[in-house]
C-alpha cells in the first residue's frame, strides 16, 4: 500500500506565518508562528527558520506548498513577505521536499469552487473538509490548510 502524501502548507508572512500540515483529509497540525516588531529583520528570520525547521522536524512532509507572492500596494511589505518566502524555499529544499507554489485564486478555488471567496468561506471550507470542530482561530493557520489541500488537489 502506498503512503499517503503528506503536505506542509505556508501562508508566508513577516509579523504572522501560517501552516497547516495535512494527509489527505487529515489535518495532523496547524498553527501561526508570529515575530515581535522589537526585533531586527534578521532575529526575526531566524525565529521563523527555527520555528520551521521544528515543524519540518516533526511532521517530516513529502510536499512544502507556499503561496505565491501577490501584487502588495506595500513594496516594503512585498520585500518583506519575499524575504520570508526566501527562507520558506531554502528550508523545504534542504529538507529534500518537493516544493508547489500556488496562487491565493488558485487557493479559493480549489477550497471553495470560487476564485474570490472571503475569509469566513475560506475559515468554513478549512472546517469542513478537514472535520474540525472549530476553524482555525487566525485566518493564516486557515489559509495554510487550504495552500496544502490545493497542492493536494493538484497532485490528482
């Protein structure tokens, strides 16, 4: 019997990074890893990196699905979320995952047949799909679930 694919997801993002690990169905974890505005850029990459490796640790994915970066009115945002997704891309590459960029349109569509949903469909669709009893409490833990579902989704 083949193993089930097991997949990271990430919602990139400086201040709060959401992932969501899934088999299928199957949601084995989720959470947000935030950073402290008091610390420089590069404390707060090595938080990230750190918190990230732990997890890559612990669920061993086959599959790390990052969001694509999005058109930002910001570019020091931007700049920012592109740094992060830098670090997203070194750690799965040297953890040996295969690596599916998505788009977020891509991400409603596939969570919830609607390339323009909003956050309390997405929040819904992740509950339901998933059997939670409760959606994940911030809408990046949320997002991540449903960034692994569509590389999931993808993969068929």
């Amino acid at each position: 019997m083949t193993k089930p694919t097991r997949i990271l997801g990430l919602d990139p993002g400086y201040g709060r990074l959401g992932y969501g690990v899934i088999e299928g169905s199957i949601a084995l974890g989720f959470g947000v890893i935030t950073t402290s505005k008091d610390r420089t850029v590069g404390e707060r990459l090595a938080e990230i990196a750190a918190d990230i490796r732990t997890i890559l640790a612990k669920y061993q994915p086959d599959v790390v699905s990052i969001e694509a970066l999005f058109f930002s009115k910001s570019v020091t945002t931007a700049l920012k979320v592109a740094e992060v997704r830098g670090v997203l891309l070194l750690l799965a590459e040297e953890h040996g995952a295969t690596v599916v960029e998505v788009k977020p349109n891509e991400v409603k569509l596939a969570m919830t047949g609607y390339g323009k949903a909003d956050k309390k469909q997405m929040t819904e669709m992740v509950r339901t799909v998933f059997k939670l009893k409760a959606g994940p409490k911030i809408d990046d833990a949320a997002d991540a679930l449903a960034i692994a579902w569509t590389a999931l989704n993808r993969r068929v």
